[in-house]
C-alpha cells in the first residue's frame, strides 16, 4: 500500500481532513456514509487486521459510552427494567460518539499505522514541523521497542524476585523507572556522539520530495469527501 | 486518561491545536535561548522513549493496576522540553495505537503539557530547598491539575442534551477514582528523585 497510495505527506493530510470531516458530524442519519468510508479506507489499506486487532481499546469505551450514556443521561425514557432506564437522548449521544470515535481511529490506523517510522517524520517534515520535534519523534520510535522490552524485563525479573505487593511496590517501580531513566542517559551521550560524528545539522529527517499527481489526487479526494460528509450531516 | 476522537466538539479540537501550537512555541523560545538546545534531543528522546514505555506498563495500585501518567517527572526531568516530548508521545500513541485521537491530539497536549510544566515549577520553586515536599507535590500535582483539565474539557464538550446532573456525577466518580492515582505518582517522584540526587543528578533539568 505504502509503494501504491499516496505519501507519507498526503497521508497525514488526508487523515487530518477525513478526521475532523468525521468529528465535525451532528446527526446520526450521515453515520452510515461514514462508516462506509472507514470500511473502504481499512480494506484498501491492505491491513485489516493490524487496523482491528489496535481498535481493541477505543472499541471498549465504544462500549462503555454505550452503556452508560443511554442508563445514565436523557429524559425520555424508552425502556425499563427493574432500576435502570433505557434513555433516547442517553443512546443517540452514545452512538454518536462512538460512531465518530470509531470511525476516525479506523482512518487514522488505516493511513498511518503502517508506515515505516522515518516515512512517517519524513512526512511531519515536509508539513513545516520545526526539526526538534521531527528528530524527537524519530530517535523516540526508534529506541521504543528496545526500551519498552527493557523495562518488561526488569517488571518481570522483580516479580520473580518476589518483593513488596500493593503500595508497598511503588518505590520498587520507581527505582526500576530510575535505573530505565539512568540508561537512557547513558545510551543517550552515545547517540549524541554518533550523531556529531556524521555531521548531525539540520535534523536528521529531510522533508520529503515534492507531492507527486497522486498525492494531489488523494488529498483532493479526501477534501472533497470530508465536505460531502459534513454537506449530508446538514441536509439529512 | 486519554480524550479520545469525537467527543468534543470540532471548535474545541480546534482551539485544542490553537492552545498546544501556543505552548509549543513558548516552549521552543525558551529552548532555543539554551546554551546548545541540538545537544539535548537525544537525551530528551531516550527519556521520551523511557516515558513512553513505562506508561504501556500497568503498576498495582490498590485495589486495581494502573498505567501512570508521569507529567510531573517528565516536568521535573525535561523542563521545557517536557511540551515537545508530551505532544510527540501523545502523536505517536495517537496513529501508531489508536490511544487518544488525532482530532484531540491538541486537547490532550493541553492536559498532558500544562501539568509538566506546573511539576517543572513546583520542583523549581520547593524542590530546591524541600526536596521531599517538592518532588511528591509536582507528580501529585500533575495528576490532580491533569484530572481538572480533563474534567473541564468533557463537561464543556459533552452535547448540551445529556443531563447535567449526571454527566457531573460521572465526572466526580472518575476524578475520585483517580485519586489513588495522584498519591502513586507523589509516591513515585519522590523515591525516584531520592535514586537521581545520589547516582545522576544531571537528569534533573535546571533552568
């Protein structure tokens, strides 16, 4: 998808716009249109399964917004059972949001979850991002999976140990996030000597090349189709 | 404690991004008037990273096990740098996670951002001559002014149909969940901090 869609850049705007296209929709009667549009973008992104399996958490408080919106807020009541009250405004509110939430995480983990780390800052870059947070961003991914196994390891090898349970443990995860932070100051002063060694300037990510046609064509039509949504959200 | 996409308003998102672009210029002035700002990216990453990864990871806090916040050590230990590490942690989580939102990625650096740096002051001011008091007071603090913000954000971005009375309540029951939370992170700072000032004080930010 990365080689055949549109760049890096394109696909941040793209995102951007789709996302706050999505956001900016009122009625429930559009809903559908939308997730239309996030299904389609999903299965064109090739990653279907990556998109679902890291929906997981906004998909539980989907459901959570879903049962306790309707049980706890709105006038009119639509059911009863026993203590809880089934409420119209509760449940429209709910599918609304959850709709809305649903949907632009969709977008957002379809366009961007799949592209290589330094694409991704490549193309925060090319959209005028001031260098320091482009270079953050890219040492940050770069060291994550290694730092984050890191501090699994060290969660691990306490709980083996055995030690304190409860509020007792909080100062053991405190010099075990001490010894992770004493690291990466030392992993840090390594990095910032390989980075003068090669000359380190003006970032370490260059903004990407020119937008090519089908970037252009991509954000076109992501323009045209957050107005058509926001368009249908006032005449519906 | 995350907002995430589509609960508030569009304008909000918006003025969201408007109040974070403001911080994060703030914070690049008083950055780039630092001796050599380019000489600290690298640590201020791996400490991002650190950050980062250590808040995926759930610490028992009783009676349930929560994933820490760490505004406050992140103020305490990055100073202004704390505003371009929260935004791009929270920009990464966003599109790499589906954690938060891109429409609320502006929102949440105000609640994230706005707390280190209040932790930054705090350990500025008490932490210097108390360093005890200071340190649980800015990761304490940061959790308690995190809560407001978010609470404040919801309430306003909430539709104005839903009841009041209840989307209140809803809103007092989670800022008292989280109060075990505000003690954990006091709890945390301070051992932590203790740990620094024997073996590695220049991880604390001064300026």
């Amino acid at each position: 998808m990365a080689e055949r869609g549109p760049g890096p850049t394109a696909r941040l705007v793209i995102a951007l716009v789709l996302a706050f296209g999505i956001a900016s929709v009122q009625g429930l009667a559009v809903l559908p249109y939308v997730f239309v549009l996030a299904i389609g973008l999903v299965l064109a992104s090739g990653q279907w399964r990556m998109v679902l399996r890291r929906m997981r958490g906004p998909a539980l408080l989907a459901l959570g917004l879903c049962v306790v919106l309707p049980l706890g807020s709105g006038t009119t009541v639509l059911a009863e059972l026993g203590p809880f009250r089934l409420r119209l405004e509760g449940l429209e509110a709910a599918a609304l949001i959850a709709g809305r939430l649903l949907s632009i995480v969709a977008v957002t983990l379809a366009l961007l979850a799949a592209l290589p780390p330094f694409q991704l800052v490549a193309g925060l870059r090319s959209l005028r991002l001031p260098a320091l947070l482009a270079d953050l961003a890219l040492l940050t991914l770069r060291y994550l999976d290694e730092v984050t196994a890191e501090l699994r390891r060290a969660h691990l090898a306490r709980q083996i140990r055995g030690g304190h349970r409860g509020w007792r443990a909080l100062p053991d995860h405190a010099t075990l996030l001490a010894t992770g932070l004493i690291r990466a100051q030392a992993r840090s002063e390594r990095v910032w000597a390989a980075m003068r060694l090669r000359g380190y300037g003006a970032g370490l990510a260059m903004p990407l090349a020119r937008l090519r046609a089908r970037d252009w064509i991509g954000m076109s039509v992501a323009l045209i189709a957050a107005l058509g949504v926001i368009w249908l959200d006032r005449v519906l | 404690m995350h907002l995430p996409d589509g609960i508030v308003p569009v304008e909000m998102a918006l003025a969201g991004y408007a109040c974070s672009a403001g911080l994060m210029a703030l914070a690049l002035h008083r950055i780039k008037a630092r001796p050599d700002p380019q000489a600290e990216i690298p640590r201020v990453a791996m400490l991002t990273t650190v950050f980062f990864a250590a808040s995926l990871v759930a610490v028992p806090v009783p009676p349930t096990s929560v994933h820490l916040m760490l505004a406050g050590l992140m103020g305490v230990t990055l100073g202004w740098f704390a505003v371009p590490a929260v935004l791009v942690g929270l920009f990464l989580q966003a599109v790499l996670f589906g954690h938060g939102g891109i429409t609320a990625l502006g929102l949440n650096g105000v609640v994230f951002a706005l707390p280190a740096l209040l932790a930054f002051g705090i350990w500025q001011q008490i932490g210097r001559r108390w360093p005890d008091l200071g340190a649980f007071l800015a990761g304490s603090g940061a959790v308690i002014l995190a809560l407001a913000l978010f609470a404040t954000i919801v309430l306003a971005g909430l539709p104005a149909e839903l009841d009041a009375a209840a989307e209140r309540m809803a809103l007092r029951i989670f800022v008292l969940a989280h109060v075990p939370l505000a003690l954990a992170e006091g709890v945390i700072v301070l051992t932590l901090l203790r740990v620094l000032r024997r073996v590695e004080r220049r991880l604390l930010y001064h300026g």
